[in-house]
C-alpha cells in the first residue's frame, strides 16, 4: 500500500484517497480499477446532490473525507471495511467477486456489492457532518433511536443473538436493527440507491407511471413529515421506484438471475428514508448560502 503522491493534480474523487494498494501487483489493480469505478459513481451522486464533498487528506483535515483501501497480509490482523472519524476503509478484497459471494452466503446478506458499502459507509461520515451536532439529533433519535446506546455491546448482541423476529417491519435490513448508527447508514444508503436507480430509468425514459399498478402506494400517512414541501413529491417518486423496482426485478429473474433489488420496504422506513431525504435537502440549502 502506498500514499497518494499529489493530491492536488487529482480529480474531486481521487483526492479523497489517503491510500491505496501497491499496483505493481496485478490483483491489486484489478480490484482498484473496479473500487475506483464504484468510488467515482458515489462522488458524482453526492456532489449532484449538493452535499458537501470535501478532501481530509488536503483541503478540511477536520471535517473531510478520505480513503483508505488496504489488503489484508498474512499474520497481520484482516482489514475491516468501515468508517471512523472521516475515514473510511475498505478492504480491496472485497472486489473479487468470487470472495465478495462467499461473504454474502456466509453471512445470509441478500445484498453485498462495492457501491453499497460505500454508500453505507458514507452514510456514517454524514451523520457525523449533519446530524451529530445539530439540531437533526433529537429528532434522529425519535425516528431511529438513541444512537448513545453502547455499540460494542449491541454488535455482539447482534451476531449472537440476530435480529428480531419482525425486524422487517420496522427496517430495511436485518442489520439496521443492530444499532441507530447502523439504521441510519442502511437507510442512507437505501436513498442513494433509490436516487440513482430511479434517476438512471428516468434519465433513458423509462416511465412508472405506465406501469400497471400493482402495489398499493405509501401515503402521507408513512411518513416521517407529511407536512413538508418536498413531502408530495417525495412520495411520488418513492412509488414510482416501487412500481419500477417490481419491473425490475421481474427482467432479472427472466435472466435466471435474483432480485436486483432484494428488499421490502415498510411505513417506519419510509420515513426513515424521508428523514435522510430532508436532511440532504437542507444540507444543499446551507451549500448555496
């Protein structure tokens, strides 16, 4: 592994790596090419969504993000894939597809890809940025919980225990039930697939409203704010992504491949998802002041 050499003759994207693998290894730049690949994807969707993007390693060495991408070594301690304090790790093994696979059987995940964990791990910098010290925090902790709750002991009751029984009622994923730190950065990622996914249809004209309904939508009743200006058209297009998604997922399976998008979502999510829709919204607001 090495240092970036020069920041500042980078793109926005990779001036955010602190460091990454030695690529005179072949493995090694393989699995960069396609982190690279899903890193950039991220950075355009934050930075389209006017969130605030900005370099720990040159330009806010308080505030800041950076990356690390590590391979573990033999007799070291394995590389974990997480964020702390700006910084997020992600072991680069996790771009070997075959490796990536065993993790998500292994683990029973229906879902494990290299843009989701940088969706989710992000999820954990901007709690930290928008939410932590703000005036989000007490709401936060009415919609998910109190995040003061110790974390270490919630981990281990987690992968001893596993989730409730009707966890998906309430959560997008068994392990958002884990801790509110854990709910939030699922939910988080949850928008970002949701934005982007529906987006890219949008953007090559596909259209939900064509599609003959059949899923009964959410109303104003799921949500998190029924009264804010944005709530309309927030629910709009989280049907739409529902009725789209279904589609979706029915082309995959007449490939004989599983659901693109292998998740259920409930009422408390929605809100969930619209509580993370209107912190971003704000953020972009105090951007352009």
């Amino acid at each position: 592994m090495k240092d970036v050499a020069d920041p500042s003759s980078l793109c926005v994207a990779c001036r955010l790596n602190r460091t990454i693998p030695d690529l005179d290894d072949a493995d090694n730049a393989r699995y960069w090419a396609a982190i690279e690949a899903a890193k950039h994807r991220l950075i355009a969707q934050l930075m389209a969504l006017g969130l605030p993007v900005k370099s720990r390693v040159e330009e806010d060495s308080e505030r800041g993000l950076m990356f690390d991408f590590l391979r573990s070594r033999p007799g070291k301690p394995a590389v974990m894939t997480g964020h702390a304090n700006g910084l997020i790790t992600l072991d680069i093994e996790e771009a070997d597809d075959v490796r990536r696979e065993k993790i998500k059987h292994d683990l029973h995940e229906p879902y494990r890809t290299l843009l989701g964990h940088f969706r989710h791990e992000v999820g954990h910098y901007y709690w930290d940025l928008l939410v932590r010290d703000s005036e989000w925090l007490q709401p936060f902790r009415q919609v998910f919980g109190d995040e003061r709750a110790d974390y270490a002991e919630s981990l281990q009751r987690h992968y001893k225990e596993g989730p409730p029984a009707d966890w998906s009622r309430s959560y997008i994923s068994s392990y958002a039930t884990m801790h509110p730190w854990e709910d939030w950065a699922e939910s988080w990622a949850h928008y970002l697939h949701l934005v982007d996914s529906l987006g890219t249809a949008i953007g090559f004209g596909l259209d939900a409203s064509n599609l003959e309904r059949k899923l009964d939508p959410f109303t104003s009743r799921d949500l998190f704010a029924p009264e804010h200006p944005q709530a309309p058209r927030f629910l709009s297009l989280l049907n739409a992504w529902g009725e789209m998604i279904l589609v979706l997922n029915e082309l995959s399976h007449s490939m004989g491949q599983p659901d693109i998008y292998p998740f259920t979502l409930s009422g408390p999510v929605v809100a969930k998802l619209q509580f993370v829709q209107i912190v971003v919204a704000e953020s972009r607001s105090k951007e352009k002041q």
